[in-house]
C-alpha cells in the first residue's frame, strides 16, 4: 500500500519535470537499451561516454538477475521499519488539522534526519506557500505527502548513470574522508561490474592506511576483480597509473581507484588528490566519475565534505553508505539542493550485494521512518 | 562563522544600545539564532533545545555589562553554559588492582576504533604501561593486519586469531596474563546499533571479559544520530566514555555534547590526526567554542573582560561622547589592547569600535613605533595635533626615531579615526552625545574659519 502511494508521488514529479529520465533509472539497471542517448546532460561528450546501464550485447541475462537481487535488498532494507514508520506523525496528524506547529514538528523531523536547517525551511516555505494559496488543503497525509514529492523533486533530473569512456580505460576514482567505506564500495561495485560483463581491476590507491590495500586485495578475492598494488607508503598516483596501464594491457575496461581517506580541510592531501585525478586521466585512461563516498551518519560536514572535494578533483556524484543503520544520511539532501552533485548509488550494508542505486522517492520516505523521536 | 554569529548579535543588539538590560525581544532574537548556530554545528535537536532554554534563563533580564558588548555577553552565558555540560565530572583512569586493566572499545563502522586502540596504545605506554592490543574486528577485511601494522608502528604486540570475536577477546585477555601486561585493549568490529546480533554479539565479548573501561568510539563528523548510536551502545553496555574521533576536521563536532548529554559520562580522549601520537586528552572549553565556530575567540572575551580597565575605557567613551577623542585617548586604548595579545584578534572585539577599525590591518610592530611617536608628543599636541607643524615634526621624528613620512601617515590615519569615532558615537543613537557634539560643533566650526 505503501508501495502504491510512492508511485503516484513518483508520477506525480515525473510529469512536472520532465523526468521520464529519473524513472528509468529508479528500476536499477533494467533498463538496458532504453535510455536514449538524447536524455544525456549538456556538456558531456555522447561520443565518449556510455551508459553503465547500456549493457553490452550477450551479458544483457547476467546483469538483470543481478539487479532483481539488488532490487530485492533494498525493498527489504529500506522496507525494514516501514511500520513504525510515521506513527508519531499520523498520531498527530489525526489528531489535528495542519497548523504552524505541525509544520514546525515536521521540520525537526528533517533536522533530525541531518538535511540542515537551510534546505529544511527551503521545503517548508514551498508547504508554507501552498497552503497559503490553497493549493493544499491542510489534511496532514497530505502534507506529507506533498513534503515526500518536493523532497523527490529535488533529485529528479540528476544524472545517477555511471559513465564510460569510449575510447580509452575508464576510471572511476572514489574519495571522501576516513572512514566512509570507500573500500567497501569498490569491493561491491566491483562485485556488481563483474556481474554485468565488464572487465574490473581495481587499483589500490589507499598507500597510508595500515593494511587498506590488503583489505582491497580481499574484496578482489570475493569479486574476482584484479587488482594492482603498491607498497605501503608508495606514491598513489602512480599506484593508480599502474593499474590502469595494466587494465590497457590486459584489455579489461574499467578501473576502480581507492584513495587514502582525508579530512576535506588538510591541503596538502587534497593536492595529492588532484594529482591523482590528473595522472590517471592521462592516455590510456579516462576519469568518467570521481564519486565521493559519504558516510550516512555524516552531519552539516558533509556539505563542506562535498564542496571542497568539488573543487578539488570535480565529483561527478556521491555514493551515499550505511543507510541501512539509524542514520537517514538527509544530508545529501543539502548537498543536492546546495550544490546539485546527484546522488548515484546507496551503500546498504556490508555484504557484497549490498549496494543499490539511489531512489529519491524511497529515501525521501525513509526519512522519516522513526522520525520524532524525543 | 564567528564573523556571522557575531555580527548577528551585534545587528540585533544595536537597537540596545544606551539601554541597562536585555530586552525579552532581543533575548528571542538572539535565541534564534544560537539555535541555528548550535544545529549547523550538529548539536542534537533536543540537546540545542535544552541548552537554548537554560541560556534563556540567565539572559532575560540579565544586566548589562560594563566590559563587554551585549554580544559578547551572550556569547559568554552560551560559552559556559557549552562548557560546563560538555565537562562535568573529569575522568582519571585508575588502573586494575589486579592487572590487566581491560579496555573495550566500540562503536559504528568507521569510526576510527582500530586507529584509536593504537593511539590509545601508544598513550599507555606513555604513562610506562605495557600494554597488548587485541584484535577482535573479525569482520572487516584486513582489520586485524591493519591493527597489527599500527602495532608494530607503536612498539605493542597484538593478539588476534581467526575463531570467533567473544573467544579472541577471551583469550586475549589471557594472553596478557601469561606475558605479564597490565593493559588490554580490545578493538571489535564496527557495527550498526539495529542489527540485534552484531550488539549481543559485543556484550557477549564484555560479558567474557568484564573490562574495567568500555569506551564509545565515535566521529567527530556525526550528525543527529550520535543521539541513537550513543544511546544503543551506552544501554547494551554501560558506557565508561567517549573517545571523539577526526576532530582535525573542520567539524564543528556538535556530536561531543549530544552523547555527553545523552551518556553522562565523559569526553575522555580526542583523537586529533592521522599519524599515532595524535591523542589528546579533552578539553571541553576548547570544544565548546568549536561548536559554536568560534574558536579562541571565547577565551579572548574571557581575557578581555579581566584586562579591561573599566574605568579607562569609560574615560575614553566619556571623550568620544563629547567628540573629542585625542591621542591621549589613543595611547590608553593602545596600552589596554597590549595587555590581551596579538593587536589583530584583539581589535575585533573591543567593545564600541567601528566595523571600519575593526578590518584595519595593524601589526604589532608597527604599534610600537605609533606608541613612539606619540610619546614623542607634547601634552598638548596629544590633544590638539593641529599645533603639530614642520618643525614639531622634525623634533617628534628625532625623538621616535622615526621618519616625518610615518608621523604623517599617523596624524592623516588619526584624523580618519576621529571622523569614524565621532559618526559611530552618533550611529549609536546617544543623545546626550548627539547634543554635546552640536553643541561643540557650533563653536568650533566658526573658529576654525
């Protein structure tokens, strides 16, 4: 029933946005051979880039089982407190018609979720002025309701495609700060890739944590990646380099590159970023994404996370990881609205299938799942 | 931030100007915007919340300081308010009669618990413990090589084997017993606070080795939810305190008093950087600035209400008042500013100036030479630098030993300052001043003629 009501929402921001686009890509990577190029952003290349759901002919059967078990996982995850869902909410909303006070509760709802103060009075004001023109009658379901789609039709019209090169070895390069689980994405990505045809080697960029590369080396193990290491302590750009130039030689067509975990704010470390992001865009490869992994626990932060890997290395998306805990990560919320970096893929968990591309109308419902609490 | 905070309460406090107390309005006023203040830096709603309310109650009514602007006033009340629920009781570490003290550490993934136990490692053999570090993260990939790298790289064994976490920590705590250790510390592996298993799991490795310290290990970056983690892990195991994690960051690290209020038990570690010496203990007047994004600023008002002279500058107000503002008035305000530190942390706050003189870029050095030149002056040329012509400059040069270019730099600045005194004294909205000012005025202006 739940279920239903978010598709009408899905609709419903579809149509005012144009957002066929959106649609799509909610059904994960089902949808081989239906994106027309045309939907592709301005200023991207369409010759040089491919879509990650653009699957290759003959390993259209493999991805597709893939992404129904993906698909199932997050139905489960994100389903999992659906029931205790908005009870102190709905209690309120019986209770009464719409009031400043309700309003009020919503928006610490949204503060509770870690969206911040200023995109949570940005959604509040819209509700504030459609109810002041009627446009909303003031029943609370509706509210919600209306709050859940505005929320959605934030994200809608992002771009969460994983692109390709053409011509040269893609790179995917992740960063963010310590302890997001950067590593842990590459290992399920790399799990995902595998799955969907394509030709992974992953690169063990991470030279300063103590023992990140073995760690990698694991997930290469479970994913039956390849990956290319240097020593402890070794320059990671040329660790990067590396591997990309054995993926050209091997002819597999895409490398995932970790990085050391750093602090937004250490300059120093942010240029050995950009150095890595230069020396790996260099013939043979090409960087397509530079994804930021951002940890849903991550409070304001995460917006000065999100701005000065920007302007460092030009993130072309965020990976949003452990949603599947208490946190409801409301901070790319502020990220999207603030900085318009699209949200792509949502990290569930620690198995290796546990990583899902990012449904704005799911997670704008799971907001506020348990949401007044205090 | 401090810049925004501060400047807000100064835009709200201007209407306050000449009056003895804090009005409700404005008391609402700047409520506000500390709540805002204290949410982006990701205090915990119902934390703010609190906070916000005892704030009130010493604000409203509150009488007005001498030594301090209403802002800086305000700032104080929320200072100490931050600092003392952030602080409380202190924490000593007292060690097992019978050793080894046994130190568990726990938290979410990613918080920092596999680099905190080295940290925490290194600090006990600081304090000539000899510590053994137990890896019972058997979870994450590699957590176990990695503690064990760290290990090496602070000089302490680890032990760890692959069966299962509760009888690594068991075991490892016999281990300790056989070599002679006095200190154990166990690393277990993140976990979420939903997931029923991983937390039975922990209190299962606590049962089997009753540790005399279980310390929270959590991010200085968290948001709202330190609030739930805190509080899940404080209920399945009786937390002894928090180590907060990456407070290199710019966090502002509101997280540290959400799970103070939520945990009541201490702040006892900060981890403070990358590399395994970088482990402080906490200093909870230090983070309550931070939350608020103001930094050392706080401890400047502190200072600055102890130093100021509140008989001097009331002289050098009452001068300004009557628009005469010389450089008498100037050396005082110079020597006052002297005594608080460094000239350009100080300016900003002195109580009165104009933004204008704020944003002025006065070095230290060259302060001293000013300092000379004025010295330099007669008395009556401090009051009327009017007298001050070719040959008084000469002399002034000579006797301060500097060039006439820089007294006349000083006496062109000095005429600037006294415009700006006057308007802002006037922007203040002082009658009294507003009235001598004309007054002088209308005699002055003929004269000069």
């Amino acid at each position: 029933m739940r279920f239903r009501r978010n598709r009408e929402v899905e609709t419903r921001g579809a149509e005012e946005d144009g957002g066929e686009f959106g649609q799509n890509l909610l059904e994960g990577g089902e949808s081989g051979g239906v994106n027309p190029a045309g939907l592709e952003p301005a200023g991207l290349d369409p010759a040089g880039l491919d879509f990650v759901n653009r699957d290759e002919a003959g390993s259209g059967g493999d991805p597709k089982v893939e992404d129904d078990e993906l698909e199932r996982t997050r139905r489960s995850r994100f389903g999992r407190s659906r029931g205790i869902l908005r009870a102190p909410l709905l209690g309120l909303g019986r209770r009464q018609r719409v009031d400043e006070r309700t309003l009020e509760e919503l928006e610490d709802a949204l503060i509770l979720a870690d969206v911040g103060l200023p995109t949570a009075e940005f959604l509040l004001d819209q509700l504030r002025s459609k109810l002041r023109s009627k446009e909303l009658s003031g029943d609370f379901e509706e509210l919600i309701h209306e709050l859940e789609a505005s929320i959605a039709a934030l994200f809608s019209g992002e771009d969460r495609e994983l692109h390709r090169s053409h011509l040269r070895t893609t790179v995917w390069l992740f960063v963010g700060v310590n302890g997001v689980g950067k590593t842990t994405t590459i290992g399920k990505l790399a799990r995902r890739e595998i799955a969907g045809g394509h030709s992974v080697v992953l690169a063990a960029g991470d030279t300063f944590r103590a023992a990140a590369g073995d760690q990698l080396a694991l997930w290469s193990k479970r994913s039956g990646a390849d990956i290319v290491q240097g020593a402890d302590g070794a320059d990671p750009s040329s660790v990067v380099y590396d591997a990309i130039a054995h993926a050209h030689a091997r002819g597999a067509d895409l490398v995932l590159a970790d990085s050391a975990g750093r602090l937004q704010n250490k300059s120093n470390l942010m240029e050995e970023l950009k150095k890595i992001r230069r020396v790996a865009d260099r013939e043979p490869g090409e960087v397509t994404e530079v994804l930021l992994v951002l940890d849903a626990t991550t409070g304001q932060n995460g917006l000065a996370q999100a701005r000065e890997f920007a302007r460092a290395v030009g993130v072309t998306g965020v990976v949003l990881t452990k949603l599947d805990g208490t946190a409801k990560g409301g901070i790319v919320l502020a990220i999207r609205h603030e900085l318009g970096l699209p949200i792509k893929l949502v990290g569930l968990g620690e198995q290796i299938d546990d990583l899902v591309v990012f449904d704005p109308i799911e997670f704008a419902a799971a907001l506020f799942d348990e949401g007044t609490r205090g | 931030m401090f810049e925004t905070l501060s400047d807000r309460f100064d835009q709200i406090f201007t209407r306050l100007k000449g009056r003895g107390r804090l009005g409700d309005a404005e008391v609402d006023a700047v409520l506000r915007e500390i709540r805002v203040a204290l949410l982006e830096g990701d205090v915990a709603l119902e934390v703010a919340r609190d906070l916000v309310e005892r704030i009130r109650v010493r604000c409203s009514g509150a009488e007005l300081s001498k030594s301090l602007t209403p802002a800086q006033q305000v700032i104080k009340v929320v200072n100490e308010e931050l600092t003392a629920t952030l602080g409380g009781e202190s924490f000593t570490l007292r060690y097992a009669s019978i050793p080894p003290t046994i130190v568990l550490l726990a938290g979410l993934q990613g918080s920092g618990k596999t680099t905190a136990a080295a940290k925490l490692a290194m600090w006990f053999k600081q304090q000539g413990r000899h510590p053994l570090l137990v890896g019972a993260d058997l979870q994450r990939p590699a957590a176990v090589e990695q503690l064990k790298v760290l290990g090496r790289e602070v000089g302490v064994a680890v032990y760890s084997d692959s069966s299962d976490p509760v009888a690594v920590a068991k075991q490892g705590v016999a281990e300790a017993v056989r070599v002679g250790r006095d200190v154990v510390i166990v690393d277990t592996a993140g976990r979420i606070t939903i997931d029923a298993t991983l937390m039975d799991e922990v209190r299962a490795i606590r049962d089997s080795i009753s540790p005399n310290y279980t310390f929270l290990v959590i991010d200085a970056m968290t948001g709202q939810d330190a609030v739930q983690t805190a509080s899940a892990f404080h209920s399945t195991l009786a937390l002894d305190g928090v180590i907060l994690s990456k407070i290199d960051g710019d966090a502002r690290g509101g997280a540290a008093i959400s799970v103070k209020s939520v945990v009541g038990r201490p702040i006892v570690f900060v981890s403070t950087g990358e590399r395994v010496g970088d482990f402080e203990s906490f200093h909870p007047d230090r983070m309550a600035g931070r939350i608020l994004g103001m930094g050392d600023v706080l401890s400047l008002i502190e200072r600055a209400e102890s130093v100021y002279d509140e008989q001097a500058t009331l002289a050098t107000m009452e001068s300004l008042r009557h628009g005469r503002f010389t450089f008498e008035d100037f050396l005082e305000q110079l020597q006052q500013m002297k005594k608080m530190g460094p000239l350009s942390s100080v300016l900003s706050m002195l109580p009165g100036l104009p933004k204008e003189m704020k944003n002025a870029t006065i070095e230290d050095r060259d302060v001293a030479r000013i300092e000379a030149i004025i010295r330099s002056m007669t008395p009556d040329e401090r009051i009327n630098p009017v007298l001050i012509d070719g040959s008084r400059r000469l002399r002034i040069s000579h006797g301060s030993g500097t060039t006439t270019t820089e007294i006349n730099n000083l006496l062109r600045q000095f005429k600037e300052m006294q415009k700006m005194m006057r308007s802002s004294v006037l922007a203040g909205g002082l009658a009294r001043a507003t009235k001598g000012r004309k007054k002088k005025g209308g005699r002055v202006t003929p004269s000069s003629k």
